[in-house]
C-alpha cells in the first residue's frame, strides 16, 4: 500500500443549474461531480502538488485502442521523453481496488507499456513497478530523471 498525503488545496467545486460540477486542472473545464471524478481530481492534486509531476505531462481520460475496442483511461503521467510512465486507475472510495481494478489497469497498460501502475479509491492506494519479474507491488513510485 502506498502511503498518500494529499495536499490541503481541494478541487474547486461549485453548483450550476442545480448540478454540483468540478474543474478539472488538467483539462481545463468542469465536469459533473460523481465520486469517482472526487477521486480522480483529487489525486490529480497529489500527483502535481506533492510528487512535482508538471501538469503537461499528464492525461486524462484519453481513448486508446484495445483490441478493436475504444476505451477510456483514467490518468497517465508522461515521463519528458512522452512515454508513459506512470498509468492510474481511479475508482470511487466505497469500491475495493481488487483483481479486477488491477486487471483493467494491466489491460491498459498493455497498449500504454507504463513503467508503474497506480489503483486508487481516494483512501487506499496500490502501486506496481513494471521488473523483469513482471508487475510486483511496490511502496513507492520513482521519479523519473
């Protein structure tokens, strides 16, 4: 499990038309406020504000091809050559970040080729680091250089 300490900084939310929406800092828009975009926004913060990771080397929510099929990502952190390096998984916090959280994320990665995986609910975090080994948990994600 990795250990995550999330900035004091929140997402900024407000309520328009009756429909509570959050800004997305990375795509620069608000979006309906589901748990799983409370989530995904506010590690988000964590990777910019407490790792360092800059804001232009991240996605989100971008489509790739998996096996004929168009699917969705959550975030991928871009090292400064544009590799991924690091793919997340954001679930809501009351879904437990099981087998198949971790399968879907493999399966993205098979197309992306991430060094790490990260599945976060907001509360737990799990991370993998991609060895000779295969994908084996890991307690910390290495910056890249």
């Amino acid at each position: 499990m990795i250990k995550i300490h999330y900035p004091d900084k929140k997402p900024s939310v407000k309520i328009d038309a009756g429909k509570e929406l959050i800004f997305c800092i990375i795509r620069k828009t608000w979006l309906m406020l589901t748990p799983e975009e409370w989530v995904r926004q506010n590690f988000l913060l964590y990777l910019i504000d407490v790792l360092g990771f800059s804001p232009s080397l991240i996605a989100v929510e971008k489509q790739i091809i998996l096996s004929e099929v168009k699917k969705r990502f959550d975030i991928v952190v871009y090292d400064r050559e544009a590799h991924p390096f690091i793919v997340v998984e954001c679930k809501e916090m009351n879904e437990l970040l099981s087998k198949k959280v971790l399968d879907q994320a493999l399966r993205y990665n098979a197309v992306l080729q991430a060094k790490y995986i990260m599945l976060t609910n907001g509360i737990d975090t799990i991370g993998f680091e991609n060895s000779q080994q295969g994908f084996i948990e890991t307690e910390t994600i290495k910056m890249y250089k």
